[in-house]
C-alpha cells in the first residue's frame, strides 16, 4: 500500500473512532455546564498527522458536518421543529456524502473518451458538480421566497 492510502485509511479509521467514542462515551460528561467535545482533539492529531493543509481540509469537514446542520436549523426553522429538522438534515447529507463517489465514478465510467491516455471525465464531473449546487441554490431561493 503506498503512503497517501495509508495515511488515508488512518484518517477515516481516526474519524469513525472519534465519533464511536463522543456518542458514547464523551457526550455524556459535562464539562463548565456544557457536553465535552471531542473535535478539537481530533482535528489537531490529523493535522499533527497530515501536515497543516490536509489538517485544516479535515478539521474544516469535521466542523461543518457537525456544527452547521443545527445552525441552520435554528435559524430556518420553528423551536419546536428543531429536533426533527436537525436528523433530517443530517441524514440526507450523510446519504450525499455515501453515494456522491458512486455517481462521480459512474460519470468517470461513462464519460466519452478522446484518447487512451488522455480521460475526459473531468468536464463531466464540474458540469454534474456546478448542477446540483445550481439545483441547491434554486431550491434554497425557492424555499425563501415561499416563507
């Protein structure tokens, strides 16, 4: 195995430990009047890990996959609805993030090739990429201009 998947692997191993242990072990302490966190801990060992851009990327992913969804949902949503928004939002992006390789692989499959050592998927992928955010943004504009 080279290095880059190696280090990879260590990664996603240290990510899924991480979340395993703040579910169930770490949540439950609290600490100053709030549930500890295990996040910053972890994004500083891929950092010391990776090095200091592939670190940030990490720490970056981390942050936004946990700390926005609830954001978000205070802001766009009743008090009440709060609690069933926020597994919604968490679940159909985690349902994103495991089939989006699948669909970039299948365009990558696909995609018309101009010659044996040159692919041409890549258009193909920005294209299909640059889409589903236009298709977000006019869902999201759509959804503001109802309320």
């Amino acid at each position: 195995m080279s290095d880059t998947t190696n280090l990879t692997l260590r990664l996603c191993v240290l990510a899924f430990v991480s979340v395993l242990v703040q579910i169930t072990a770490v949540a439950q302490v609290r600490i100053l009047g709030v549930n500890a966190d295990l996040s910053p801990l972890v994004v500083a060992a891929a950092g010391f890990l990776t090095g200091a851009l592939p670190g940030a990327l990490f720490g970056f992913g981390i942050g936004n996959a946990t700390s926005l969804p609830p954001l978000i949902a205070q802001v766009e949503f009743a008090k009440d609805d709060v609690a069933r928004v926020v597994p919604m939002i968490v679940a159909i992006g985690q349902g994103t993030y495991a089939f989006a390789p699948a669909v970039f692989g299948l365009i990558r499959e696909f995609a018309p090739q101009v010659s044996a050592t040159a692919p041409a998927a890549a258009p193909y992928l920005f294209l299909t990429a640059t889409a589903i955010q236009l298709a977000s943004i006019c869902c999201f504009l759509l959804g503001r201009w109802r309320s």
